[in-house]
C-alpha cells in the first residue's frame, strides 16, 4: 500500500518532498514509545510515501 524510505531526518525530508509537490497524508509524529518518527506523503503520482528514521533503542544496529 505504500514505499517506505528510512532517512536521517524524517522532518527535512518531509518539508523537501512537500515543497516538492508531495501532498501531506500525515505530518512527521513520534510513534508510541518514542524510539520511531515518521510521516506519509503522497507522490505526484499518487504512490504514498512513508519516511521514516528509527532510534537507537529500535534499532540496535544503529551506531552513534
């Protein structure tokens, strides 16, 4: 139902996307438990976009 990119910051990306032309299907927001934020946008060409950046505790992978 939709593509999702993880990006460094997920508020960036999504002002960059929406100034673009991405039309807003939900403004960047921490998910329950505050380790995840992300955003939906959709593409001019109607594919919904999800960004999304994972924090440390969710992602034991990342490094800082």
């Amino acid at each position: 139902d939709h593509i999702a990119f993880e990006v460094d910051d997920v508020n960036q990306a999504f002002g960059r996307l929406h100034a673009e032309g991405f039309t807003v299907e939900r403004e960047p927001f921490d998910v329950a438990g505050g380790t995840v934020r992300t955003s939906f946008l959709r593409a001019p060409d109607g594919v919904k976009i999800e960004l999304i950046h994972y924090g440390v505790a969710a992602n034991p992978h990342l490094s800082l």
